[in-house]
C-alpha cells in the first residue's frame, strides 16, 4: 500500500548551546523562507533541505544518525547566556 500527503508533527530541537557562526546559520536560512523587503513567501522547495543530525562519541566519530527530510527552521529561541555556560 502506497502512502501520500503524509503528514508529520514539527520536531521541536533543543541542542546544546551553539556558537554564534551555527547560530547565523540558521538565522540566514529562516530568512529565506520570506522576502524581508516584499515580506511575500518563496516557494517551498527554494527553502526546505534535508538535515543529518549525528550523536557523536568522545572521539567525534559518529555513532548513531538520522535524516530529516524537507526540514526547515520555524521558529528560533533565545539561548540563556550565563558564567556556566
């Protein structure tokens, strides 16, 4: 049996805080989903990508892996800056 329109909820990512040049990284590609000038939305295969999340061991050898498919940023968070992190 042959699925379409298949649907999944947003994954929500918490990943530990990042340096400001990852930061700005995603900043830029959430900025492609819409025009800042005419604030009209591109089109959705301009914007989406597919995304390689991989846990790391000590070493930075990769031990475990997964693909995000048509992934794109929605929603940025602030980060909590302090003297312990």
């Amino acid at each position: 049996m042959v699925y379409s329109n298949l649907f999944f909820p947003p994954l929500n990512l918490k990943p530990p805080p990042v340096k400001q040049k990852e930061k700005a990284f995603f900043e830029r590609w959430q900025n492609s989903v819409v025009d800042m000038n005419t604030w009209e939305p591109k089109y959705y295969n301009d914007y989406t990508g597919t995304v390689k999340i991989f846990q790391l061991d000590e070493r930075n050898r990769a031990t475990y892996g997964v693909e995000l498919f048509e992934a794109y940023p929605k929603m940025i968070n602030a980060q909590d800056m302090g003297h312990a992190q």
